[in-house]
C-alpha cells in the first residue's frame, strides 16, 4: 500500500514539475511537514501549554508561547535552506550492467545565504550536498541490474536544518534515461582473425620494423637512437618501431548462433573491449542493423556498446 500511496503522489508530483532542466526550487516546489521529533515536540508543547492554563501559570505559558514560535521559525527556516536552489544538470557515464553507475547531480544557489544540512537521494542513494560559491555536485552511487535505458526516477533534495522539527524537500528529474552497458562475458574465447586487405600496425617499442624517427626524449632507451642519422643531423634522432597487428576485426553477430541471445551480447561486448586495449581496428555487424565501423578509439566503443545495450530483448522478460 505505501508503494502504490509513493507511486501516485509522485506521479502527482511530476504533474506539476517541468519535464527538462534547469529546475528552480521555488515556495511552490517544496514541500515542509514536521518530523516525528517535531511532532513530539508539538505533543509536548500542547501538555505543557494545557499545564499552564489549568494551573494560570503565566511563566510556563510564555515559555511554551516562546518555543512555539521557535518552532514555527524553524519551519520558515527549512524552506529558506531549499528555496533558490537550482538543478540545473544530471548525468552519468555508462557502466556495464551489474557496476554502480555514478549520477551526477549539479546544483546552483543564490549568493549570499548559507546552505546546511542539505541531502540529496535517489533509487535507493544517498549523499549530502555541500555548496561553495553557489555551487556543487552531489555524486550518488545508483546500483544497475540490466543492460539499455534507465530511468533513475526522481531525485529529492531535502533538510531538517536548523532544529530537526520539520523537514523541507523538492524534487526534480533528469532530462533523458541514462545508458547501461551490457556486461561483457568473464571468460571466453580470444578475438576472432582479422579479415580483408588492410592491415594494421600500431607503435610499439618492441615493433620489428621502424616507422620514423622523432627527436630524442628524455627517458628514450640508448638502444633506440640512430646514431648514423643523428651525425648527419648534429642532433639526436630516436627510432619509432611499429608492429603489425593484421587486418580489421569484424565482430559478427551471425558467427555467434550457437550461443543464446544475452550471451552473444555479453561475448560481443567483452570482444570490443578487448579490441580497444589491443589497439585494434574493428567493426560490428548485429541484426537489422548497418554496419559499425570499421574503426577504434572511444567515439567508435561507445557507438558499438550502445547499438549492444539498446538491442531488444528476447521476449521472455531478459535484457
């Protein structure tokens, strides 16, 4: 009953809250009610001030006046803590499925006013969130169960500052899903042969054959400096080695159809990761789609592991 009394209020509150960033905290956003010590403190208020009129005690009844307007001060002062603030980015960097993904939330604040005690949470992550200058980031550690778009849900800021009697908060929400990796195969077989005519080398010291030479750096091995070359320069000339490394790798979705659909996934993702360590050229061919490449570096990874994560499931609830 309170997940289903959570869902509908939030989806009430999303009603009211703008669907894109930046989001402005104003009186209408937030909401205050009182603690469970604050409501104790309001039973206690209520006793001694009953106390007081039963028995005309008037020092009693102004120190209960006095505490009340404590209080009700208090309730001012938590929604002062929130007013001004501005969400005004979310993001994270994709993870593979199963790794803690880091959500970034970016907070700015009107000068001139202090902000304590301010938490900020999200699917099931906590953190507190301390400005300087106007600004800061809270980084929440959002836990991940499945590959493609996840929705991290709303995000709430709140306080109980400064006497812990009521508790002020807001939400906001992220602009867009945030991408999960599939997670790669823990063991497997190596990379597949390259294929086709254009083979690859790559710089390494320990390469066969020389590539160029380069300026002398310090650090540079002895072994490596072209003397020869170097005399007739009247300056000191390193060479560069090279290595081949074969021809493109192609990662081919069809050459994997003895393996259940989730686990060619998990193979294809570990093969690209592989192949960006080794510095190796490669495209990916999966269903229904164009062809990814071929190419290398981080640009080209993140394109193939997306086109992995966003693959539809097989229809039995896996992803």
């Amino acid at each position: 009953m309170r997940r289903r009394a959570d869902a509908r209020f939030e989806r009430w509150v999303r009603r009211r809250s703008p669907a894109s960033l930046p989001v402005r905290f104003d009186r209408h956003r937030i909401y205050v009610l009182p603690t469970a010590f604050g409501m104790f403190f309001a039973v206690l208020l209520l006793t001694m001030g009953i106390g007081a009129l039963n028995y005309n005690n008037n020092p009693a009844l102004l120190l209960c006046l006095m505490l009340a307007g404590a209080a009700v001060a208090s309730l001012l002062q938590s929604q002062l803590q929130l007013g001004g603030l501005e969400v005004h980015a979310v993001g994270a960097e994709p993870v593979p499925a199963g790794m803690p993904l880091h959500l970034r939330v970016h907070v700015r604040a009107e000068p001139g006013r202090a902000r304590r005690g301010l938490r900020v949470e999200c699917a099931g992550a906590a953190t507190t969130l301390s400005l300087q200058d106007g600004a800061g980031e809270a980084v929440l550690v959002v836990p991940t169960a499945r590959r493609g778009w996840m929705d991290p849900g709303r995000i709430r800021l709140s306080t109980t500052r400064p006497l812990g009697l009521a508790r002020a908060w807001a939400y906001a929400w992220a602009d867009a899903p945030l991408l999960v990796y599939p997670a790669p195969e823990v063991a497997g077989p190596p990379l597949p042969q390259g294929i086709g005519e254009s083979p690859q080398s790559r710089l390494h010291p320990a390469g066969d054959d020389v590539h160029h030479l380069r300026d002398w750096r310090r650090g540079d091995s002895r072994r490596a400096v072209a003397w020869k070359a170097s005399a007739r320069r009247d300056a000191l000339l390193v060479r560069e080695f090279e290595q081949p490394l074969g021809a493109a790798i192609v990662l081919d979705w069809r050459a994997l159809a003895g393996l259940r659909h989730e686990d060619r996934i998990r193979r294809l993702a570990r093969w690209v990761d592989e192949a960006e360590r080794e510095s190796r050229r490669y495209s990916l061919w999966l269903p229904g789609q164009p062809a990814i490449g071929p190419g290398a570096g981080s640009v080209h990874r993140h394109a193939c592991l997306r086109a992995l994560a966003l693959l539809p499931g097989t229809g039995d609830g896996t992803r």
